[in-house]
C-alpha cells in the first residue's frame, strides 16, 4: 500500500458554517465529509489545491506549512539554508534581495534561487526528451497536480516527467555541489502548501514556509525590508526560468533550445479546466485521439505560482502580478550578458549552457511516482445504478425533471451527491429538492390536522371567552366595590390622622408641662439643699448650747459646793459669822436654781437635738426623693419625645396611605373602565372565533412555505 499524504489543510471546526463552498470549489469532492454539522476534510484524497481557503470567507480552511518549525529551529541554532520560489519575486513590495538580506539577519547560512533549479529542470526534460523520445511529458512541478494524478488518474503517471521539480534540483544540487552545506536543514520560502508532500517522496526539504507567513510575520513584527542591504543569491543566475512560476513559463524556457517548442506544447492551469482536462486524457489516450502535443506545460493555479495558495496574489490582477515577473526575466539577461561580457544572446547562452553542464548530473536528477489509487479505491466505492436509482429514490428524485444537477450541495451534479451520499460523505438533508419536497409533504400532512386543531382550538376558546366573559364582569362588579371600600378607607384613614394630630398637640403641650415640672423640682429640690445645710449649723449650734448647760451645771454644783463651804465657815464664826451665812444660803439657793435650769434647759436641748437630727434625716430623704422625681420628670420627658415623633411618623404614614389610596383609586376606576371595554372587546373576539369555527379550509390551502431557508 502507499505511503499516506500528510495533511496540508485543516479544518478550524468552530468556524465552520456548513456552507458547503469548499465541496463547490474543491476538485476532488469526495476528500470532504459533509455528513455532519461541519465539513470535515480526508486528508489521503485532499490534492492540497488550496481552492478551499480563498472559498471560504469563515476561516474555516487553512494551509499548513513549518513556519513555528522554522523558526524555533533558528532559536536552537540549527544550521539552516533557504531556497525561495521564484514567485516571491511577486511579493515582499518587490525587495527580493533585502528579504535575503532579512533572512541572513535571522541566521539562514547560505540562500539559492529556485530560479536556477528551473533552468536545471528544463534541461533534465529536453535530456529525457532526447534520450526517450517519448509520445508526451506531462510537466510536473506542481504537486497539486501530481498527487490527482498519483490518487484519481494513475493511468497518466507513465506520462509525468521523470524529472525533479525546479525545488528538488535546487535541494539536490545544494547537497552534492554545495558541500559546506550538505549537513544544513533546507528552508523553502514556498507559495504552495502541497510542497511538503514532494518533499516527503524525495526525502529533502526539511520547512515549508508559505511566502504569506513570512508577510503576516513581517508586518508583525514591524520587518521593514528597505532597512536592509541587497544580498545576491548563492546560486548562480539565472536567465529565462525566472518565468517558471508564470502560466508557460517551462516552455518559454524550453524554447531557448527547442525551437518550436511552443507550437508542440498544451499550455494549460486553473480550475477546473486542468483538472477536467487531465480526467478525460486517459481516455483520449486509450482511443487513440490523444496525446497530440509532446509536452503539457500545466500548473493548479490560475496565475500559476504567483497566485499560489501560499501567496497572498489571488485577487490581484494577472498583468500586475506576471508584470514583476517579466521585468525580474529582462533584468536578469541583461545581468547575464554584461556578467559574460558577450553582446549577442547566442555568446550568452552558450556561458549559461556551460554552467548549467557544471551543476547537471544525468542519473542526480531523477523522479518516480507512486499509484495511490488504491487509497481513493478503499475510502470511496463506486455504486450500482440500483444503489444510486436507491439514493434517487429517497432524496424524491423521481422524474427525470427532478435531477435538476443545480449544484447547491457543492457536487457538479446529482449523481456525484448519490455517490457522496451512499460512501457517507454527505446527507440527505444537504438536497435542495429534496427539503423542498419534505417541506411540502409535511405541509400537506399537516393540512388536515392544522383544521382539526383549528376547530378544537376555536371550539375551546368560545367556551374559554364565555367563561372570560364571566370573569371580567364579575371584575367589574368587584372593581367598582373596590372603588368604594377605597373611598371609605380614606375618609377613616383622614380621621385617624386628624387623631394623630390632636394626640401630637397634647404630648407637646405634655412636654411643656414636665419641662417645666423639671423646673419646679430641681428649684425645689435646690432650697432643700440649702435647709438641710441650715439645720446641719442649728445641729451644730444646739451641740454648743448642751454643752454650754453642762458647764453651767458644773458651775452651778461648784457654787452649791462653794456655799456649803461658806455656810460651815459662817457657822464657824459664829455671830460674825451670820452675814456671810445669809449670803452664803442665798449663793447655795442661786446654785440649786441654778442647776435646776441648766439641767431643764439641757433636758430640752436634748430633745431639741433629737428633733433637730430627725428633721435632718427626713431632709436627707426628702432631698433623694425631689432627685427621684428629677429624674422621673426627664424619663417621661424622654418616653414624651418619643411617643411625639412615633405619632409624627404615624402621622406621616398616614398621609403617604392616604396618598397611596388615592392613586390606588385612580387605577381601580381605570381598571373599571378597562374591564368594561375588555368584556366588550371579549365579545367581539367570541363572535370571531364562532365565525372561524365555521370558515372553510382555504386559508389552510394557500398557504406557501419559502423553501430559500433550506438551500445549502
């Protein structure tokens, strides 16, 4: 079995609409899977062509080439050379030295011009010509092309050259005349992604990297080519094969040495003229009509490599693009004459023939093919008619008339949608005729049931509506009672806010009345300070007064002492004695008296201290309780400020209910008046619905379903 294609395209799922382009434009349909929700890609039957990525607008395809590779090989410091595809001449805003001057910047050791490997090639061709003489050479620098062939006409491949492209003979020669680099990885400044995949068959190439990369890289990150000095090639130069990325550029060099070359040349590139070419050679061939040209000149691209999927040229036009191309051919004859110092062309091509012979080695150069047909056998099988007819059959394709071959599925035909079908590779519902045809049965089917669940439903909504029509007036009775209760509930809701109010006034008046309350006891309470503090100095006077009586008492007892004293010495003395007898009784009377008054008044100095500490105590007392009463005055004062701003707040609630009832009054009579007029907008409507429940199906019967939304 053959050796599998690597992948040169993906498939980003999530951009994927489904629209079914890529299978419209692609040459080789069967290499997509539209069977499921995205269009999926068989990389073994994918020709690389790159038809795909310009197609769709989605970014759901696109190219793969080694570019991150590349780079991180520079990174590690890797020994790299490059080749550049003539077709970068058509890019890089025409600075194609600089950019090797750019790339020498980055570490690349040494840079070859394809150019030069396509003038080796053409030289490896009119060589097989002339040795071979064969009935035709179908070129073959175009991977694209190379691998239909190889996968979905091998009967072709005894016709390709067996020839190395222009890129394999640049690598080859690198490798054997270029020793100080036959150990260097090779870089290939590409505009095709399919490359990579000859490069595998060869077994030399080590980056693809597509000449779009190195554009998007460039501009970010702010490369400016025109900062950088012009660097030659290492390979030599090259004349004429500066064409060979333009349509005809092989036989425009071919014919340099074989004249008439051109007359005897198919000339033949784009889609799908190459392809529908090559898919009916075969059989021209077995018919003896074909081969009538002995060689074709045939690329996959419209402009050739210049409008390479690896190039960002698609779109441009051809005369802008091939124009670059022309004036890079005329500057290198002249380059090659003047460098040979021969005027005359022939004096120049003779020098470019001898250094074309030092780098031409006849057994160095050749390519072979591999017949990957049985990849295509394996993966796609060819269906009976009956299989087809089968398909034809389920997607309503029963008339001649209905094989409309309109191609919105993405096949040139109906039959290629059969064939996609029965290998799995697309789905009935993907068929424009056949959704259409669907849709309409299903409106057919439906028909009935649609007037069935017409009458039910009008059936059901006049039962519904009448009882509705209950409900509303009920509603409207219930509103209008509302409106009333809603009246009542405001005049009470005014009178308990006029209550408030009243309540409001008498806690200020309150308020007033313990302020003042606070007044009188703290004034009160101050005046019986100051007669606690008087009769604490009584208390401590009555204190001197005792003790006053005491002495007096003393004296007194003293005196009577004294005067018995002098009573006994006047009776000492006899008759001179008795005066002082009289005086003394008189003085011992005076003391008697004396301490009898002392003593009475200390009696009532007593109890007039006991009154007097009584009287302080009850002070003390009376005192605590006018600072209790202090006290409790503040706390209702305080219990009264509170109570005021709670009915303040009461009060202010009661009017924002009061407002709230007012409007809610408002929506109930609208509510009212809309009830009303929705019990007679209800009555229309169950007048309607009656007259539906009777109406024939013709509404029903014309109506028309847009098939548009099912085209794919």
């Amino acid at each position: 079995m053959s050796k599998s294609l690597r992948p040169v395209i993906k498939v980003v799922e999530e951009n994927c609409v489904n629209c079914h382009r890529c299978i419209a434009v692609c040459p080789a349909k069967m290499c997509n899977d539209g069977s499921g929700d995205v269009v999926k890609l068989h990389s073994e039957l994918c020709l690389g062509c790159g038809e795909c990525i310009e197609a769709c607008t989605h970014g759901a395809r696109v190219g793969i080439d080694d570019a991150e590779e590349f780079f991180e090989a520079l990174r590690r410091g890797e020994k790299i050379v490059a080749i550049v595809a003539p077709a970068a001449a058509t890019s890089f805003n025409g600075k194609l030295l600089q950019f090797n001057a750019w790339l020498e910047s980055l570490g690349v050791e040494g840079i070859f011009d394809v150019s030069f490997g396509a003038e080796l090639t053409v030289k490896s061709y009119l060589e097989y010509k002339k040795e071979a003489n064969p009935e035709c050479i179908i070129a073959q620098p175009c991977p694209t092309l190379v691998t239909f062939i190889e996968i979905y006409r091998p009967e072709l491949i005894p016709y390709l050259a067996p020839c190395d492209s222009p890129m394999a003979h640049t690598m080859k020669m690198i490798r054997k005349f270029y020793t100080r680099f036959k150990n260097h990885k090779i870089m290939v400044v590409s505009p095709c992604y399919s490359k990579k995949r000859e490069f595998d068959d060869i077994g030399l190439g080590d980056y693809n990297v597509s000449i779009a990369t190195f554009e998007k890289y460039m501009n970010e990150h702010n490369v400016y080519l025109k900062d950088y000095p012009e660097k030659d090639f290492d390979s030599p130069l090259a004349e004429r094969a500066v064409l060979f990325s333009s349509p005809g550029g092989l036989m425009r060099t071919a014919e340099r040495e074989a004249k008439n070359i051109i007359e005897k040349t198919k000339k033949i590139e784009g889609h799908p003229q190459v392809y529908h070419y090559f898919a009916h050679l075969g059989k021209a061939i077995e018919n003896k009509q074909a081969p009538i040209f002995e060689m074709v000149d045939c690329l996959n691209c419209e402009m050739g490599c210049n409008g390479g999927p690896g190039t960002i040229n698609r779109g441009k036009h051809p005369d802008v693009v091939e124009g670059l191309i022309e004036k890079r051919s005329e500057e290198y004859k002249q380059s090659l004459r003047s460098k040979t110092l021969f005027k005359s062309p022939k004096a120049a091509r003779k020098k470019l023939n001898k250094i074309l012979n030092k780098y031409w080695d006849k057994d160095l150069y050749k390519r072979s093919y591999v017949n990957r047909s049985d990849v295509f056998k394996k993966m796609i099988r060819v269906p009976t008619e009956e299989e087809i007819q089968k398909v034809y059959t389920d997607l309503h394709k029963t008339k001649d008339e209905d094989i409309l071959n309109c191609g919105s599925c993405g096949y040139n035909s109906c039959e290629q949608m059969a064939v996609a079908i029965i290998n799995g590779c697309n789905r009935l519902e993907n068929c424009r005729q056949y959704m259409s045809v669907e849709v309409a049965m299903m409106h057919e089917e439906h028909k009935t049931e649609i007037r069935d669940i017409i009458n039910t439903v009008s059936d059901e909504s006049v039962k519904r509506v009448q009882n509705n029509m209950k409900d509303i007036e009920f509603l409207a009775n219930g509103s209008t009672e509302m409106a009333n209760f809603v009246v009542e509930s405001s005049s009470s809701i005014e009178q308990m806010v006029a209550n408030v109010q009243s309540i409001n006034k008498i806690l200020a008046e309150n308020n007033q009345s313990i302020l003042e309350l606070e007044d009188a006891s703290k004034a009160g309470g101050e005046g019986l300070d100051e007669i606690v503090n008087l009769i604490e100095q009584i208390a401590h006077q009555s204190d001197g007064m005792i003790e006053a009586s005491n002495v007096i008492q003393q004296i007194a007892s003293q005196t009577n002492l004294l005067s018995m004293n002098a009573a006994i010495e006047a009776a000492h003395a006899g008759t001179y004695g008795k005066g002082f007898a009289v005086v003394a009784d008189e003085i011992r009377k005076l003391a008697e008296n004396s301490g009898q008054q002392a003593a009475s008044i200390s009696k009532v100095l007593s109890n007039l201290k006991k009154l007097i500490d009584k009287t302080a105590v009850s002070s003390i007392h009376a005192q605590g309780k006018f600072n209790q009463i202090l006290n409790l005055s503040k706390v209702v004062r305080n219990q009264g400020s509170v109570i005021k701003n709670a009915t303040e707040e009461q009060s202010a609630g009661g009017q924002q209910v009061l407002s709230a009832l007012t409007k809610i009054n408002e929506l109930t009579n609208h509510v009212n008046a809309q009830s009303i007029e929705l019990l007679k907008s209800s009555e229309i409507i169950l007048k309607d619905i009656s007259s539906l429940a009777t109406m024939e199906g013709n509404t029903v019967k014309n109506i028309e379903v847009d098939n548009s939304v099912y085209i794919t």
